[in-house]
C-alpha cells in the first residue's frame, strides 16, 4: 500500500466524513507550489478557498509568525498586549473604518456581525426586544455554526441540525427590489456577499451594490457585506466592494487576515455600531492575540507593498480572456472578478469532480463546487508564466475527451 493510500485511509478510519477531498495527500507548501508525500509537486489553484493569498509560507510572514512565537504567543483579552493596538488602528486604517472587533475564524466573525447589527437594532434604531430581523439571500454561505446554517437555503448544510435560529429573511441573490420589498420596521440589517463564492462563483449585476447601499441608508438598515472570501486583493482590489466605490457599515473579514498560516477573522464598523459592545458582551479565549495580530500586520503589509491586488486585475482578466479562447465543448460559460473565477460546464458535460481529478493528474489542483463549476483561485503571487503553464493544462482537459470520475 502507498503512503499516499495508507494516509487516506487513516483519515477516513478516524475522521468524520464532512469534506471529500480530492485524493492527494500534501505534506510541503512553498509560494504557489504543493508537494505530497509522494514527492510530486502541485500547482495550488484553490487557495484554501482563498486563505492562501499571499502564497504557502510567504517568507515574510512566517518572518512575523517566528519571531512573535519568539515573544508571546497569548494573552487572552484579561491583558492589553503590545500587538493588538497596532493592528485594531491599521485594520481600521486598511477598511476605512472606524473600530475592529477581532476574532479568529470565518464563522466566528459573522456571528459577531449578527449580535453586532441585532444590538444596534435594540438600541439604535428602536426594534422592539427579540424582534430584529436581518435580510440574507439564496444561495448564501456565511460559516457552518447553528445560527449561520439557520439562515442557509442550501439542504445539505441544515439537515438533522434543527432547531434553527429564528429572526432572518431570505431573499434572491442580485436582486435589489426584492430587498427593497423585504424591508420591515423591525430589519435591522441586510448580510450579503459582494461575490458569492460558494454557490459557484455567482457575481451580481452591474450596479447592485450600489443599489443595496442606497436602500439600506434611505431605510435605516445596516449594510453588512461578508468579504471573507473576496477581500484582501482577491478580486482585483482592496476588497471586493471597491470595484463599486461603496461603504459598508459592518465589514467581515477572515480568510487572507491571518497570512495563510494562522487563523485570524474580524469585523470592522462605524463607531456608532462597534461602540455599543461594553464588557462582558462578546470575547474570545484566543480572538485578539498578539500571535494572530502580528501575523495580520505583516499579511495586510505583504498585500499592499507587492500590489497583489493590483496583480489579481491584471492576471485575472488575461486568465478569464484565455478561458473563453479556449472553445471548450463542455463550458457553458465563465464568471468572476480578479482571481476568483468559476468556470460554468453544460449541463450535458456532467459533473465538474472528474475535471478536478483529471487537473489534478497533471498537477494542477482546484476543486468544483455546486456539482457543476469549476472554482479557480491561485495565489495572488503567482507569476504570467506560472498561470501560462496552468492554462495549457486546463486547455488540454477541456478540449480532450470528456474526463471520467475516479473511484
């Protein structure tokens, strides 16, 4: 039996089976490349769903990461430490806002945006106790804790996890009069992402942030857009919402925080919104510590001193340009921003799983996502000669013969 086989099934013996991963076991990470424990190297186009921004291991952060472990590594919030400070002003500084709530993973920092906007709903706006509501749409993915799979459409992620968290509207994605008709006096927020990663990469019409961002100020509701996924460069700016040159009031934010190396998340707010937290109201054992506050500092220095958003616009329209060259019979069409793209397949191609295996055969990994698309998401790093020897192997797999799954 291989290594490779041997591991495998060591983690399926022993470990819930909630992911399916695809059958390769890696063991070393270096900038854009990925080694498993066969020796053979990948091309990362996944990202670890774009928590690898910076690359695997970028030398600069695990610089920050080594010599704060050097230090102090935590505190909890019981003490002040000397790297928090600094990050909560920089954080605000990067995201033009005015106060940061930091927590450590995705899930987390939307829970929070949900007790955030909920308490701004009692003592702001006037919503009677145990009433507020928050608007979210189809198709949504925010975490996986009880209240955030509350407010899900998808089946897969609520089944048998019941009772669910009451208190949310679910409206169509891309659709800005169905939020406009969803406005209740008691709506204290709409929670949307400005690109819908998980549901395939799905990208709203021109204008519709625009469009929520005005309804939500003449109606007095909270906009809080999730940009776990698609901040930090990943779409060709700062954050994703740039591209509409808007201001959200709640920011969430993971992902690319932490480096690729460490779990970092927040949100960020006006004043008005984080300052009604008082002692006692929210916390976190590890959310804050200086371990994860240095690595964030130097992550959002990375991002801005090697213009990798800058780098992500100008690499992804030339990816998405050579896709739709590639007069593939099985695409049905591509979407995106930056370097977030889906490649839709036609219906009559089947399912994307065998196009991931028959990538990952030639080195190349990625992952389908709504059974459907094809999620491609390097390293902002990466290099034109890099994405030119990712794209003749994507050409080779989508003109071929149709690929079939492995077993």
């Amino acid at each position: 039996m291989s290594q490779t086989q041997a591991l495998m099934d060591q983690e399926t013996r022993y470990g819930a089976h909630n992911y399916l991963p695809l059958p390769v076991v890696l063991s070393k990470g270096e900038g854009i490349w990925v080694y498993d424990v066969e020796g053979n190297r990948y091309l990362d186009f996944l990202s670890c769903y774009s928590a690898v921004n910076h690359g695997h291991r970028h030398p600069k952060i695990v610089e920050a990461l080594t010599e704060q472990l050097g230090r102090l590594t935590l505190t909890s919030r019981a003490f002040y430490n000397d790297q928090l400070g600094p990050f909560l002003e920089e954080l605000a500084d990067y995201t033009h806002m005015d106060m940061i709530l930091p927590m450590n993973t995705g899930a987390e920092a939307v829970e929070t945006a949900v007790k955030a906007v909920r308490r701004w709903g009692y003592r702001v706006k006037g919503i009677p106790a145990e009433q507020a509501e928050i608007i979210v749409c189809n198709d949504n993915f925010h975490g996986r804790t009880v209240t955030v799979i509350s407010f899900s459409s998808e089946q897969a992620y609520r089944a048998d996890f019941g009772p669910y968290t009451p208190g949310f509207t679910i409206i169509p994605y891309g659709d800005s009069k169905a939020l406009e008709d969803a406005i209740t006096d008691r709506t204290c927020a709409f929670l949307v992402e400005p690109i819908q990663g998980e549901a395939g990469v799905m990208v709203p019409p021109d204008g519709y942030l625009k469009d929520v961002r005005r309804i939500c100020t003449e109606r007095n509701v909270l906009l809080a857009l999730d940009e776990v996924q698609t901040g930090f460069g990943r779409t060709g700016k700062r954050f994703c919402h740039w591209h509409d040159e808007i201001e959200p009031d709640v920011l969430v934010m993971g992902k690319a925080l932490g480096g690729g190396v460490y779990p970092v998340s927040a949100i960020a707010a006006k004043r008005e919104i984080l300052g009604l937290f008082e002692p006692g109201s929210h916390g976190s054992t590890f959310g804050g510590n200086p371990l994860g506050a240095a690595v964030a500092r130097r992550a959002i220095k990375v991002i801005e001193d090697e213009g990798l958003a800058e780098r992500a616009d100008e690499l992804g329209r030339y990816f998405t340009e050579r896709l739709l060259g590639m007069g593939s019979p099985y695409v049905d069409h591509v979407r995106g921003k930056g370097l977030l793209i889906g490649l839709v397949l036609k219906n009559d191609a089947g399912s994307a799983r065998p196009f991931a295996e028959a990538l990952m055969k030639r080195g190349l990994l990625c992952k389908e996502t709504h059974e459907n698309v094809l999620r491609f998401a390097p390293p902002l790093v990466i290099e034109k000669k890099d994405l030119d020897w990712a794209l003749e192997h994507i050409e080779a797999v989508l003109t071929g013969p149709a690929p079939t799954r492995g077993k």
